[in-house]
C-alpha cells in the first residue's frame, strides 16, 4: 500500500519545527515542571493558548464546555484536520505519562501544517484541539457530548512510550465501584445476627477469578477491595471493592459487563446482602486505528532515524481517543523516549519524559503527525484512502 511519504515535504516540515524548536521546548519543560490534574490543568491551558495565539491561531477557551479545554484554528478552506493535545498529569508522580510532549507535538505539528500550507497557498483548515483529563476523567467523553468534532475530518495525536510503534488499538473500559451492605454484631457474642458484607466481596472476587478462564486472552478484569471492615471483631456491615473491565472489542466488553454484574448479584444473594453499583468515571470505548493515517506516520518515522516496532498484540491500556476514532477517521500512535525499556506511569517513565532523548524523539513524531494532516488537506488521493478505511 502506498504510504503517502515524501522526503522533501517532509524536509519542509522540519524546517518549520526547527524554526520554534527552542521555544516549544521551553513550553514542554514548563509543564513537566508543573503537572496539574485532570480538568484541572489551568497553567497547561493558559501556556498552550499563549503560545498558539502568538503563533497567528484564533483560540477559543473554555470550549466543549471544558473550562480547560480549548480549540485553536488556523487557516481556512473545507478541509479540516486536528492534531489532538492532552496535558494532564498523575497524582503524586506527576507527567509519568508524558502528556507534557503529547500536547507539545500537538501544537508542533498544528504551527507546522498552518505554515506550509499558508506558503503554498492551499486551503484547509489546521486545527490543536486541547483536550484535558484523560487520566481517567474522559475528558473527550465530556467533550464528544457538545459535538467538539463537529466539522473536523480526521484527528490524530502522538503518545510517548518506550518504543515508537504504530497504533495497534486499545481497550474499551468500564469501571465500577461495587458496595455491599449488610448488617454489624459482634463477632464472637452474637455473630448469627449479623450480616457479613465482606463475604460478599471475598465472593465477588471468587466468581470474577472463576470467570476469566473464559475471557479472551484480549480481556481484562481487574480489581481492588477498597473497605473490608474495621475490627475483626465487628462484623462489618459494609464492605466495597474496585473493578475495571476490559476488551478490545466494544461488542464483547457489552457482554462482558453483564456477566459482572450478574456475579455481583450472586455474590449479594450468597451472602444475604443487597449490592450497590456505581460507574466509577466514563466508560471509553475501544479505539479503531485508521490504517492510512498509520502508514504514513510509519514511514516518516522510520526516516527520521526512529525504527517503528510492530507489537507482537494490540495495545491493552484503555484511552479516550478510543471514542474520538468511533467519531471521525483517527490514529494514535506512538514514540520512544527511552533507550531501554521503561513502564508507563512510574517514576522512571515521569524522568524520561523530561530528556533530551525525548524531546527529539517528539518533535519527530510531530514532523510525522504534521505529514500526516498536511496530505490528509492537501491530497485528494490520501484524504479518499483515509475516509475509505473508516467506513
């Protein structure tokens, strides 16, 4: 299949990075040095919108009703492309996530795509779409319920990790809280007046452990007991637990989630207590990769001297992008910011995130990302494969 890459637009491309090199690494390093917590990134936002109005793009802030959220336009024409932003950070350990380039590359790739389309004189539109609270909060979830792509084409954005790789997928996710009441005695004087809610979530654990000899290998439950009782010698009449729910396939996570809550109600009924489920943040949907937009990033990247790896299996983490790419034509593929093999949300990934060895690694991938959306507005050929693909 064609991949769309052209080493002399790409040249063009990094011209332009180059040209704002050191003051995109000055707004990188600033929100390293300063996370902020999902829906609550003001001075990511501010920084991202100073930036982005100096560089000639008309900003709209809060938008998609997101106070930290924000839609920077740049250009004119029917064609639109958005290179997706996010920014928030971890609790405790901060940008062990790297959100600090994903929205750095963003705003790379949108100044990019805007100039050399404005010096060829072709139309289209570059848009940076900020989207905060991805870590959990579903941020583009919220941001989807106002129309937030309504008159966009196709979207992309790139994600830091310990190799460059092409987006391979990931999992859709529903996450619940479980609590189980029941009722309290003493433990050793009166235990058969007493109702044990932590049987009932020792229980739902059993039926959950039973249950995954049937699940695909592509399907996670996980989960977490987050009360249990007080004393041993009180019988507790409440008891709670945590669970996440996965799959790569939205269809199959829909049956998933039935049989999860069918064992919680045999848990309650096992142990004579009544169950309370809540939804713990939004559910994300599975992510549907555009395979176009993917080789095309594929290419570049392997030209700018960062080889792409192919997973052995698709990606298992859960993100909200998923959705973005059920809406509109999308990818989200990713760059390696270390030379060895780091796990994401730690520590160490946290330090990399904040090296040169990244921040070269992202503006490649920015140069590739801005390939990406440059031919998407400018060659019919490579916007008809992009659309074609996601039917």
């Amino acid at each position: 299949m064609n991949t769309f890459y052209y080493a002399d637009l790409a040249e063009e491309l990094r011209d332009s990075i180059r040209k704002h090199e050191a003051p995109l690494l000055d707004l990188c390093r600033y929100i390293w040095a300063n996370p902020e917590l999902g829906l609550k990134e003001v001075r990511a936002c501010e920084a991202q919108t100073r930036f982005l109005r100096e560089a000639g793009f008309q900003v709209t802030t809060p938008f998609a009703g997101q106070d930290t959220a924000y839609c920077a336009c740049r250009g004119t024409g029917e064609v639109t492309f958005a290179f997706v932003a996010e920014y928030d950070a971890l609790p405790e350990i901060g940008h062990a996530c790297g959100h600090n380039l994903i929205c750095t590359a963003a705003i790379a790739a949108g100044i990019a795509a805007a100039e050399l389309l404005e010096k060829k004189g072709l139309p289209g539109r570059v848009l940076v779409m900020g989207t905060p609270g991805e870590e959990s909060y579903g941020g583009k979830v919220r941001m989807l319920e106002k129309d937030c792509l309504k008159g966009v084409d196709a979207t992309m954005m790139v994600h830091p990790s310990f190799r460059s790789t092409p987006d391979t997928g990931c999992t859709a996710i529903r996450r619940y809280d479980i609590t189980f009441h029941g009722k309290s005695a003493h433990a050793a004087t009166a235990p058969e007046l007493g109702v044990n809610a932590l049987d009932a979530v020792m229980l739902l654990f059993q039926g959950v452990n039973a249950w995954r000899q049937q699940l695909p290998e592509d399907a996670r439950v996980h989960g977490v007991v987050t009360h249990g009782g007080v004393v041993p010698n009180v019988i507790p009449d409440r008891a709670s637990a945590r669970f996440f729910l996965r799959s790569i396939h939205d269809e199959v996570l829909e049956e998933m989630n039935e049989r999860f809550l069918h064992i919680v109600k045999g848990a309650a009924l096992m142990t004579g207590t009544t169950e309370e489920v809540c939804n713990f943040n939004l559910p994300y949907r599975a992510r549907r990769p555009n395979e176009v937009l993917n080789n095309i990033y594929i290419a570049a990247m392997n030209a700018s001297g960062n080889p792409i790896v192919i997973p052995e299996r698709g990606g298992r983490g859960s993100s909200d992008y998923g959705n973005f790419s059920k809406v509109r034509p999308g990818v989200h593929p990713y760059f390696g910011i270390s030379p060895v093999k780091i796990p994401g949300h730690s520590v160490a990934f946290r330090e990399a995130a904040g090296t040169p060895y990244a921040e070269k690694s992202m503006l490649d991938a920015a140069c590739a990302m801005a390939q990406a959306g440059f031919l998407f507005l400018t060659d019919p050929e490579v916007r008809a494969a992009v659309l074609e693909d996601a039917k």
